[in-house]
C-alpha cells in the first residue's frame, strides 16, 4: 500500500498520521498482543478450573486412580473408588458413592477426567474453617473431622453409642511431601507449631516430625 501512495505521489494523508508501514507494524504488535493475552487467559482459567491444586498434586491424584483402576480400563468401579477413598481415609458409604457416581460417572463407572474433578473440588481452594480442617485430615490420611462430627450426632439423636473422634490434628512431614509444593511446605514449616518425635510415639511420629495443623487453621482464621 506504502509504495502505491508513493507512485501516486501521496506525502501527506490528512486522515492519519501514520505511513502504511507505521499501520502494519501495529496491527503486528496488536495480534501479538493478544495471542499473549489469549494464553494468560486460558492461564488463569485452569488456574480456577483446578480450584487451586498444583500439578504436583494433580499427578498424586492421577497415581491414586491408576493404582486401583485393577481392570485397567480407565474406569473404576464402585468398590474400586471406595477403596481408593479409604486408602487416604476418606471412607464413603455405599448411598453417597452413588450419589458421587451420578454427578461424576457414567455407564460404566468413573474415568480419570470425574475422578480429577471432584478430587479437585474436594481438595481444592476453599473458604471456610472446617473445610480447610477436613482437608487436612484427608492429606494425613485420616476421616474427615467433620464426618465423624456428624456421626456422633447422628448417634445421640438416635441414642446409640458414639465412637470417639480419631482425627489426630497432626499431619506427617511424609504427607505433606506428597501433596504440596516445596513452597507451601517451607510456609508452613515457619508459621505451624512443629511435632517432634520423643520416642514411643507410635506410627504417627514414626517419620520424626509433624506440624499442629488445627492451631495453624485457628490462627489464619483469628487474622
């Protein structure tokens, strides 16, 4: 175009200011722009998608199913998935695992994408005090608080024997290895109470050091 208007003998446009070369060269800057953008974008929206886990955890997640997808279909079953629950000490009842297949499953069971999305809105970012509580006790691999909070007062409705609560408060350094970053792991290693093993302690503190992870959620919360 610039060469058009310098055979025609244009030097001076008075709807623009700027040559040809000056009008390519910023609609090249602009589709850059916005394929930068476009990706920062797509960015952020797994970023929410993933509601906040990392992909270090995202891949324990996709090792939990591929350990007891025993078929090797890409499918796990019902029993498959409450084993797999269990085995991280999330124990669900047969009418909940239902529940979770119809909004997670399909026809034959739950692929790696359902399994994916609801570990992810289960351990994903979340806002209250027992919600950060549970989680917890998942990634050490015990009930979640709340469930058996709700277990015994379901027993003193019906007046029939409570079982004590068994959450220990306390998560293994082992665990947190697993499931969190190096970052997430030295924070809360310089904000949590710590738990040192002084023998006799059990398999709890059999990998020598833990942190009090109840006090750390109360003192976040207190803020």
């Amino acid at each position: 175009m610039q060469a058009k208007l310098d055979m025609e003998g244009i030097i001076s446009n008075r709807h623009t200011s700027l040559s040809a070369f000056d009008a390519t060269f910023q609609l090249d800057q602009f589709k850059k722009f916005l394929t930068i953008k476009k990706q920062n974008i797509g960015d952020e929206i797994k970023h929410q998608e993933m509601k906040g886990v990392t992909k270090q955890e995202l891949g324990v997640i996709k090792k939990q199913f591929q350990k007891f997808d025993t078929h090797a279909n890409g499918y796990l079953t019902q029993p498959e998935f409450r084993q797999c629950m269990y085995s991280v000490g999330d124990e669900h009842g047969a009418r909940d695992v239902s529940r979770i297949f119809k909004e997670f499953g399909g026809e034959y069971g739950i692929d790696l994408e359902g399994f994916e999305e609801f570990c992810l809105q289960k351990l994903g970012q979340t806002d209250t005090r027992d919600e950060i509580t549970d989680c917890f006790a998942i990634i050490n691999g015990e009930r979640p608080i709340s469930v058996e909070i709700a277990e015994q007062q379901e027993a003193i409705r019906h007046n029939k024997p409570s079982k004590p609560i068994t959450c220990t408060y306390m998560i293994k350094s082992s665990r947190l290895k697993l499931w969190m970053s190096e970052e997430d792991q030295q924070y809360l290693a310089e904000t949590a109470t710590a738990v040192q093993d002084e023998g006799g302690g059990g398999e709890y503190f059999s990998d020598l050091t833990g942190y009090y992870y109840q006090g750390w959620v109360d003192d976040v919360f207190a803020r």
